[in-house]
C-alpha cells in the first residue's frame, strides 16, 4: 500500500474556509465536489476502505461532517463517487489513445495502447486503488458491482477503439480481445506492482500479448 503522510493527503484538498458561519452558508464553500472525491480517492488509496470515513475526508476538506454527508451520506457513496472519478479519467486518456496519428498501423495501435494499459497497472497509485478494490468486492456486494460496471466500461471502449482498426473482426472476436488485454492489465498490477526487479521486463509481456491480440483479431476474418 502507498505509504503517504496526511500532509501529502491534504494537497488535494482545500484549505479550510475563514470561519464556521462561511462554511454553514454554503454548503460546500470552495470545496468543489471533484476536490472531495480526489481527496476521498487518496484517503483509500493510503489507508484502505477500512481507514476512509467521511469525517477523514471531511477534515481533511475542511468542512464539517455535516456537509460533506449532505452529498454523500456514507464512504459506500465516496467509493463509487471514486469510481466514476476513476472511470471519467480513462475516458480522458482513452481520448488521447484515439487521437493517434492516422498514419498508425493496426498493430502499432495495439501496441501503444496495451503499453498504456500495463505502464497504467503497474503504478503505485493505481495498483493500490485497484488491490484496495479487490479486497473490497470480495467482501462487499457493492465493490463487486463497482468494479464489475467499471471492467464493462472499460471493455466497452477496448471494443470500439479495437473496432476502428480491425473493422472486419466480429463484434465477439473484439470483445474477447478486450477481456484479454483487460485481463493482462490486472494480472500486470498483481506480479509487475510489487517488484522492479523481475527477471523478465514487462515490456517483454507486452511484445507477447501485441502479438497474441493481432492473432486473435486476424484469425477471426481468415
């Protein structure tokens, strides 16, 4: 688990409001609704579901309990709040990854964006929000859900990008494609994470699965 201090917490967040009157007039006061959930989204990356609460939040934001659960009454909410953030962000660079040059190859495609994918995956800001996740959907009908409607998101726009380039493979050839890449990203988080220092590189895998990926997508229109 990242290891942060709560000074590196409060970055992301505000600075308190002057007085206790200003922040009871306006609910949120110059706390926007984003800075809560990136605040919320640091607090369970550091501390792990259990260690989030909307008073840490809250405190941290700069407001009073009160108001921050007006907006999300429980951390079940902060958590899918995080979510959506999480989720709202990979459109962002999906955006990018589409905005290729259309000179790009079909294979060069699949190779910039499962590099994507895996360089995402093995970060420490992403593997320890997505380790803290699995925990939570093994022991939480909720996490399950929200992790189960952000891989359909996310194979979703796999599907479509996979589509622009290999329009002839089947709408089922591109969605196992999808899965297999969706399914390479985790498995990168859960060995690539923890070790620098493996005997094989990742960018190793990533050559493998390119090719494994082209293959699939080939075949289905042979």
């Amino acid at each position: 688990m990242v290891n942060m201090k709560n000074e590196e917490l409060a970055s992301v967040a505000v600075k308190p409001a002057k007085s206790a009157k200003s922040r009871q007039a306006n609910a949120l006061g110059k706390t926007s609704y984003s800075q809560i959930v990136d605040t919320a989204e640091r607090v369970l990356i550091c501390d792990g579901y259990h260690g989030l609460s909307t008073r840490k939040v809250a405190g941290l934001c700069g407001i009073s309990v009160g108001n921050l659960t007006y907006h999300f009454p429980n951390k079940m909410l902060l958590v899918e709040a995080v979510m959506t953030s999480v989720c709202d962000r990979y459109d962002r660079n999906r955006a990018d990854i589409w905005r290729q040059p259309d000179s790009l190859t079909p294979r060069d495609y699949i190779s910039n964006l499962i590099s994507w994918m895996v360089d995402d995956a093995v970060t420490q800001e992403t593997s320890a929000l997505f380790l803290e996740l699995w925990v939570l959907a093994k022991h939480h009908e909720f996490g399950s859900e929200i992790l189960e409607r952000f891989y359909a998101t996310a194979v979703g726009w796999i599907a479509k990008g996979i589509e622009s380039h290999f329009p002839e493979a089947s709408e089922e050839t591109r969605k196992q494609a999808a899965y297999f890449m969706l399914a390479l990203s985790e498995g990168s988080t859960a060995v690539f994470s923890w070790s620098h220092q493996r005997s094989v590189d990742q960018k190793h895998i990533v050559k493998y699965a390119v090719a494994s990926v082209i293959g699939i997508l080939s075949a289905s229109h042979q």
